[in-house]
C-alpha cells in the first residue's frame, strides 16, 4: 500500500520507502516499445547476477524495507534463472512480497519455479502483441494452481521520458524534477552492482549517452553512517544528473507504436523541451495525480471483460476487422482520474515536491 507522503521515513530504525523496490533483471526486451521508459529497446543484453543481488540486497535489507520488490527489465521473463535472482533477492528478508512485471509475451515459457519463487504477476499489455491474450487464460490457470495473485493492465499510451540532447535550461529541469511522481511519489528506488538510486531512469539516461551511473546513485556499505546517508539521498529535493536527459512523468504524450531498434534512438535524438508537456507539467506543479495515467487495469477496459470471451472477441474482428488483439475500449478514465488527484495549492516559489509532501 502507498504512503500519501511520497517521501521515505525512518520509523523504527528502518528506512521505509513510499512503496516499492525495483529488482530489475534484464536491461533488454524481446518487443521494441516507442516509449520504453527503460530504454530496453536499444539497451545491450544484460542480466542480474543472483550472487550480486544477494550481497546487495543483504546489506540493504539491515536498514531499509519496501512493501513489495517489483521484479522487472527489460523483459524479466528473459532471464533463464529468474527464480535464482528471485530466490537470492527473497533470502536476504529485504520484503515479503515480489510481484514479476511482465509484457506477457514470453509467459507460456515460465517455469514452475518462477510461478513459486513470486506472490503476484503483472501483465502489461500493448496493443496488437501476438500471443498475450493466450497467455493471459494461461497465467490465469497458472495463478489459480499456485495460490498467487494475477493483476493485468492495459497501456495504449506513453509518456516520452528520455533526451539524448536534454538541455541547459536549469530551472526547467528543476520543475520536472519537482513534478517526477517516480521521484516524488512512487519511490521507484533499484539496485544495481553495488549502488542504489532513486529511479531507474538515471542508470538508463548514463547508459545511454555511455557513461557510468554511479555519480547518480549511493554506494551500498555495511558502514555506520549508511543508513542516514541513505534516507538524506532518497529525500533529497535536488535534481539528478541524469534529469537534464530525463522528463520523468511530463514526457508528451504518444500513442503506442514499436519501432525498429535504429527508429527509436532517433526518436530520442531531440532537446527536452521537444519532449516535455509544458501544459501536464505546470498542471502537476499545482494538482498532484498519484495515478499513471497511460495504465488501465483490466476491469476498466472492455478488452479486460473480452479477454475472458474469446468467442465474443472472435465474433467482433470479424465484423469489425479493426477491432485490436490487445487494447480496445478505454472506461471509467474520468473516474480513475477524479480519485487519484491530490489537489494542492502551490505558490511560486514552492516545488510541487514540496507541496505533495506537506
Ligand atoms: S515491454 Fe516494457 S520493457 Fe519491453 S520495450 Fe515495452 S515498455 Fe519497455
Ligand atoms: S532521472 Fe530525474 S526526472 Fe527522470 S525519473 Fe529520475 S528523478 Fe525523475
């Protein structure tokens, strides 16, 4: 369950984040989303080492606690000793619950031991993916014989996150920064090799344009000072390096679309005032909207009820041959937007960050 604050909290001689952990598994993907907010689509091949992750995670988990580890890529399912890394991650006592984020693409293939090493699967479904609608029935099966909860959402659109030019403008990286829910709300902190950081997105950006992400995260030490090194890193209101590439969750908006490996590097290839909602981010300076507002869980799309009446899918291509495999008719967006809004009243000089976390 999310906390309101969106800022990590010492309670009990443990550091507690807003939510959750991410354990990313693999940089790379099978499918080539436009706006990966991971890069997955031109990341090198890259797995998580379980030895690695469990030296990590067992210093980490003396100091600090997330409600879930969210394992994820890339396309975790990639992974050939996924329930190893789980195993590792789970043996260190870092967290009770770990939820495997999947496109659903590669689900057919999990072993056994992946469906026992999790509590929760997610399936996040783009449009037009051949096989997930399948492999949704299956993981229903699967779900049901394991004793583990099934979540499915839909995506039918992104937001932009990267800029391989960002840009110079300081005040306006300050303002994305303030209006990051990853930064400000969801807590999506990860690990990788030794250092932690308060969004993925760092590591990807220094990827990306080559360098190492270390400057960006904090090192992981079994040392005195580590834990309140840690809570003043996570809650500190200045921009990452990385920001200046980055426009957190006021990316323009795009529809979904895959493109070629060398089409989404150019699609990248462009300042971050070409790739920023200046209207969605002066909205979010004044109004704070905990949800994700390109997710749609299954209940509210028609596809979700569909998914479960292949015949009636079946029946509506044929006489709709537009009708889409995946995707389909979005519901209830007002209503998900209505409740998940945190109206705040922001004066000039206050971040939006701030504002969110009175
Ligand atoms: S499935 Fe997920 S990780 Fe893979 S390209 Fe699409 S958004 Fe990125
Ligand atoms: S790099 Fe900066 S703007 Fe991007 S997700 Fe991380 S904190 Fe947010």
């Amino acid at each position: 369950m999310a906390r309101s604050s969106g800022k990590s909290e010492l309670i009990g001689g443990t550091i507690i984040p807003p939510t959750h952990l991410e354990l990313n598994v693999a940089d790379h993907c099978n499918i080539t989303c436009r706006a990966c907010n991971h890069a997955s689509p031109i990341m090198p091949a890259w797995f998580a080492d379980p030895d690695t992750v469990q030296r990590d995670y067992a210093i980490l988990a003396r100091h600090y606690r997330p409600a879930f580890i969210k394992v994820l890529g890339g396309e975790p399912l990639m992974h050939r000793h996924l329930d190893a890394v789980i195993e590792a991650a789970r043996s260190t006592g870092i967290s009770d619950h770990f939820t495997l984020a999947t496109n659903g693409t590669l689900l057919h293939k999990a072993s056994d031991a992946v469906w026992a090493a999790v509590d929760e699967v997610e399936i996040s479904v783009y449009p037009d993916v051949a096989g997930v609608a399948d492999n949704i029935r299956l993981a229903r099966d699967k779900a049901r014989d394991f004793g583990k909860k099934l979540t499915v959402f839909y995506y039918d659109r992104f937001r932009a996150t990267f800029s391989l030019q960002g840009t110079a403008d300081r005040d306006l990286v300050a303002k994305v920064y303030a209006a990051c829910k990853i930064a400000n709300l969801w807590g999506c902190h990860t690990v990788r090799e030794g250092y932690f950081y308060k969004c993925p997105q760092s590591i990807y950006v220094a990827l990306l344009a080559g360098r190492a992400p270390e400057p960006d995260g904090i090192a992981i030490v079994d040392g005195p000072t580590f834990q309140a090194d840690l809570l003043e890193y996570v809650n500190d209101p200045a921009p990452q390096i990385a920001c200046a590439h980055c426009v957190g969750t006021v990316g323009i908006l795009e529809p979904h679309a895959f493109l070629t490996r060398r089409e989404w590097r150019d699609h990248i290839d462009k300042p971050t005032e070409a790739m920023v909602d200046l209207d969605w981010l002066e909205r979010c300076r004044t109004r704070q909207d905990r949800r994700d507002d390109c997710k749609i869980p299954a209940r509210l799309m028609a596809q979700g009820w569909l998914d479960r009446l292949p015949w009636l899918q079946r029946g509506l291509r044929a006489v709709l041959p537009s009708w889409p495999a995946q995707g389909g008719l979005r519901l209830g967006e007002r209503v998900l937007r209505r409740n998940a809004e945190v109206p705040r009243e922001v004066d000039d000089n206050e971040t939006a960050s701030e504002a969110v976390r009175r």
